[in-house]
C-alpha cells in the first residue's frame, strides 16, 4: 500500500508540476508581449487617454473611465520622467 500511494503521489506531483510549467511559461509569454505593445505605444507617443482605454486592464483590475483618467493622468506624469522624454 506504501508504494502504491507513493507511486501515485510522485505522478500526480509530476503531472501537477509539468502542467503548471506549461501555463506558467505560456503566462509569461503572453505577458512579456502586451508589455512590449504598452512600451511601444508609450515611447511612439500615442496619446494617454488611447493607452488607458486600450489596456486599462492590464493596468488595473476594474475598467470604466474613472479608472481610464487615472492611468492617464499617470502616463503624463510618467512621460514627464527623464528616461520617457529623451526617447523620443
């Protein structure tokens, strides 16, 4: 009985663990290429109200425009940074 419940605590562990791997490399992929599409459209000058309205999802987790003039009041505030402004 011992190694019978060993036996399957190792599968469902390596399956549990493998199916993770993949969603959580999957996860990071889909990530990394909305962070691209943001930086880009940041540093192009694409203005803040068309970011907000566009991603306001991956920028918080409530949408409408009370959340739309937020991120776009912290997008002007972030482009007024040094390192925004010599992108250009």
């Amino acid at each position: 009985m011992k190694i019978f419940l060993s036996t399957l605590f190792f599968v469902v562990g390596g399956l549990a663990y493998s199916s993770n791997c993949i969603w959580r490399i999957t996860a990071a992929g889909v990530e990394y290429r909305n962070s691209l599409r943001i930086s880009s459209d940041l540093l192009t000058g694409v203005s803040e109200r068309e970011i907000a309205k566009a991603y306001v999802r991956e920028f918080y987790w409530v949408s409408g425009a009370e959340a739309e003039e937020s991120i776009s009041n912290g997008i002007l505030l972030l482009r007024r940074l040094p390192f925004w402004s010599q992108s250009k």
